[in-house]
C-alpha cells in the first residue's frame, strides 16, 4: 500500500503567528498608503517622467537656443528642472492658458508653463516666480474712438475689453468693473423699482450674465494675436495684455498702443495642481533659486525675452516701411549668401539693415560704406574692388563675420558667440577683446556676453582705456549694436517665418537657420 503523502504541512503555533504577524504588516502598510500617500515629488520619481503641459507661445522664438533646440524660456527650464531630477520629460503643448488650467484641475499633470500668472484657482496652485511683468491695456491707433486712458473711470460706457486667461484681470480693474456694475444696478434700481434689486447678488459674477448690456463688456479670447487681431478688425476696443506680449506684438504691428498700464505687476510662475503636497513644488523652488544665485536664469532670460524692448514706436514705423520699400531690391543677395555659407538669410538682413538701413550707397562719416558698410582695408582684405556693389557687399559682409567668428576662442558659448562676433564686427576684434580681458579681471566671465557688454562702455573711459592693448573705443556703440540687430532678426523673423525655424538643432549651430540670437 503506497504511503499516504501529505501535501500541506500540518498548521502550528509558530506557522499561524507568522501568518498573523505578515497581514498585520500588510494592513498596516495598506493603512499607511491611504492616510499618507506617496508624494507628489515620490510619485514622479517612482515613474522616472516628468508630466507638463507647455502653452505655445511665440515670444522669443527667434531667440532660438540651439545648442538643446529648446523654442521657448519656460521649456528651457524645464528640461534642466528634469535633468535634475533625474527623469525623462513628456511636454504636451496647448494654445492657450485656459487648456492648461483645465489640465490642471484634471490633475492630468505635473505642472503647466508657458509664461503663466496665477489664475486665482483653487484648484491650481502657483510654484517659482520666473520673472515680474507689467499688465496693461492696449488699443489700435486706427480706431479713433479709442484714445490712452488716464484713469480707469475713462473707460467710456458700453467699452468691450477683450482678455485672455493668460493675463487675468488685476485687482483695479475687477474693483473697477465691479463699482461700474454697482453704480449700472443702482441705475436701474430707481428706474424700475425696489422689487428688480437682488441685494445678494455677486457684482463681478453678473459681468458674465446674458442676454444683458453691461456698462463694460469683458470679451474672453483665446490668445494675445486674437487680441491684437480683434483691436485692428473694431470687435474690442481696449486688450488687456501682459507687457511681454505688447511687446512682441507692436514691433510688427505700431497701430498698437499702450492706454493704461497698471502700477501692480503680475509674476510668471510655475503651476501646480492642487490635491498633493508641495514637495515637487519645493523642489522646483530650490531649482529656480539656484539658476537665479549663479546668474544662469538672468541669461536665460536676456537670450529669450532681451531684445523685445530695444525699440521704440519710431523705429518700428521706420523698419516696417523700408521692408515695404527696400527688402524685395536685395532679398535675393541675402539669401544667396545665406545658401552659400549655410547661414540665415534674415539673419544677414538684419546686420545690413543696421549697418545701411538697406542704402547700397551709404557712406558713414569714417568712410565706411555699401549695404554692410566695410571699411577699405576690410575690404581690400576680402578682394572686393566696389564696396558700394551691392552683390560684394553683402558676400564680402557675410564671410567676414564667420572669418570673426572663428577668430573667437572656441570655449564661448552659443549665443554668446554670435553676439561677440556682431560685436567685433562693429568695435574690432581687438577692442571685443580688451573687454574680455576687463571683465576677466575683474571677476566676470569674458566668454559671457551680459558681462562683456557691461565693460565695453568703459573703453571710452581713460581710467579703463588706458590698461587696455588697443585703447579707446566707442563701447557703448556694439552694446546698442548687437541688441539692435537681434531686434530685426526677430521682426524678420516674424515677418517671413519659414518651416525650418523650430525644428532640432544641428551639431554646429550658428551655421544653420536660424542662427541663436
């Protein structure tokens, strides 16, 4: 008879409080992941991605960072934000503020950019402070009903003001639209009767109300184009929109014009979704505070936002009509020269335009002359006989800044680089270097341009100059120089986008389009 096998051994003492002890254990841990869940920044870490979702805006596209290939100041953040974390990162692009908002309250994210503000959700909350910007109201020069404002209580009665989420409406202006709505029921208490007053209802909330004619009609829109574009059609008459975006928006378009600007600021910040703690908030803190203290977020920001204030309403008016009047005679020479050393067309454009304002035959009062205003022995140097051809000129221009560029040593970075090297264009190599040698001494960084372009003006200066191998030089000009031509780059760049202008960057940057200004 075969012996009988016992496939379970049989229970003891010991076996049923080891049983005993582990579910224990596993209730307790259970009990632990639901009254304390993991963190937010724990949670993250566990799935090694950073979720974001990035509203696409095109400010400072032509300050294309093309050593990483990002096309926007916050998407540079974020990826270093990622790489020290330790995680990959998902970017989901929107068009506007309020689709990443909404990603938020789903909690389909980790964080929304994009140039945002605070919306006053409590669904949402802010992060970081990226940098301080002005809110204003703009109007279209064009529609003579609409003037600048003095005071909000000029707002003529039945105005339509367009917004967009992306810049919420500040305190004085809900204070404002809120008294408006007060005094319009008041109005129309005493013309229809004590019974038509609701002494509970919300002034701000009844904005919104339809079918009514508010005494001010707000008028949400997508985008701060869709502003500028509703204010040149007549469908608004004043835009509420964030400096930034003004900024941008008037140097193709000077019809539009700033009304009122707001004494209180708003804060572009990192948002968050409500509902985790602030760990991965705390995080990203520590983050921007460190870019701040070692000057990396300063840069930043220059090589994205710097040039959108250079300047002013004539110049924009001058440069729209000569690209009317005088582009099309010499595109083609710019982008011949563009193909043939692999450069931006618009990028040469824009260097001929601050040398000659596109005059074949401009002559400066130091003799320099033609469409990129060579000097004689510059000229000579180069092979070219005629410096007023118009042909040689601009051939002779563009192979003399690249000869310049890489004269520079090759540690300085994109777009330090490109900066230095329109700096030497207009000042001389010689002197570029002299303020290298300053800002070195001196403990700044020689191979950063925010810190070279503080000690070119000192070479006009004989307490510098006369320390200095090639002594005096009009500094203060390559400053304004450089921050002008990266200023038409970017008109140009508005003006005639072209599909190659976000994809990734090659190995060698400044020789692609468009080079990192």
């Amino acid at each position: 008879m075969a012996p009988h096998l016992q496939l379970r051994p049989p229970s003891t003492t010991w076996r049923q409080i080891e049983l005993g002890i582990f579910i224990v254990l596993l209730v307790m841990i259970g009990l632990r992941v639901w009254f304390q869940p993991p963190s937010a920044l724990e949670q993250l870490t566990f799935r090694e991605e950073l979720q974001v979702v990035l509203v696409d805006t095109p400010l400072g596209r032509s300050e294309l960072t093309m050593a990483n290939g990002h096309d926007q100041l916050d998407l540079d953040l974020l990826h270093g934000f990622a790489r020290e974390l330790g995680t990959r990162i998902r970017v989901t692009r929107v068009d506007t503020a309020a689709e990443a908002h909404q990603r938020l309250r789903e909690q389909r994210v980790d964080l929304a950019a994009g140039l945002l503000v605070d919306p006053g959700d409590p669904a949402v909350k802010p992060g970081p402070e990226i940098l301080a910007i002005q809110q204003l109201l703009a109007f279209w020069r064009g529609n003579e009903a609409n003037a600048a404002l003095s005071a909000l209580d000029d707002l003529p009665a039945g105005t339509r003001l367009g917004f967009t989420a992306q810049s919420p409406l500040p305190e004085r202006l809900q204070n404002h639209l809120a008294q408006v709505e007060a005094s319009r029921q008041r109005s129309s208490t005493l013309a229809e009767g004590p019974e038509s007053a609701d002494p509970e209802e919300n002034p701000l909330e009844t904005l919104s109300d339809e079918p009514r004619d508010p005494a001010i009609d707000l008028v949400p829109l997508g985008t701060a184009e869709a502003l500028r574009q509703a204010l040149a059609e007549g469908e608004i008459d004043y835009a509420l929109m964030n400096s930034l975006e003004f900024g941008r928006l008037r140097r193709l378009h000077p019809e539009l014009r700033t009304a009122y600007e707001f004494e209180r600021g708003a804060t572009v910040t990192w948002l968050f979704p409500s509902g985790f703690d602030h760990s991965l908030i705390e995080a990203a803190e520590r983050y921007i505070e460190r870019l701040r203290e070692n000057r990396e977020l300063e840069l930043m920001t220059d090589r994205y936002l710097g040039h959108l204030e250079t300047h002013d309403l004539v110049d924009a008016l001058t440069f729209a009509r000569r690209v009317e009047d005088r582009l099309d005679r010499f595109r083609g020479l710019f982008e011949s020269a563009g193909e043939q050393y692999d450069l931006d067309w618009r990028f040469i454009a824009a260097v001929a335009y601050q040398e000659s304002h596109w005059n074949a035959n401009a002559v400066s009062p130091t003799g320099v002359r033609g469409l990129m205003m060579l000097t004689q022995n510059t000229a000579a140097g180069l092979g070219i006989d005629d410096r007023t051809d118009p042909a040689s000129s601009v051939d002779g221009g563009t192979r003399y800044l690249l000869d310049l560029r890489e004269r520079l040593p090759e540690r300085i970075p994109e777009p330090d680089r490109t900066w230095m090297t329109l700096a030497a264009y207009n000042v001389g190599l010689g002197h570029l270097h002299d303020a290298r040698r300053l800002a070195d001494a001196h403990g700044d960084d020689p191979d950063r341009w925010l810190d070279v372009m503080q000690w070119l003006p000192r070479l006009a200066d004989p307490e510098w100059y006369e320390r200095t191998r090639y002594g005096y030089a009009r500094g203060w000009e390559p400053v304004v120089y450089v921050q002008n031509i990266r200023s038409y780059y970017d008109k140009l760049i508005q003006r005639f986008p072209e599909s190659g202008d976000h994809r990734p960057p090659p190995p060698e940057p400044y020789r692609r389009v468009p080079v990192s200004l």
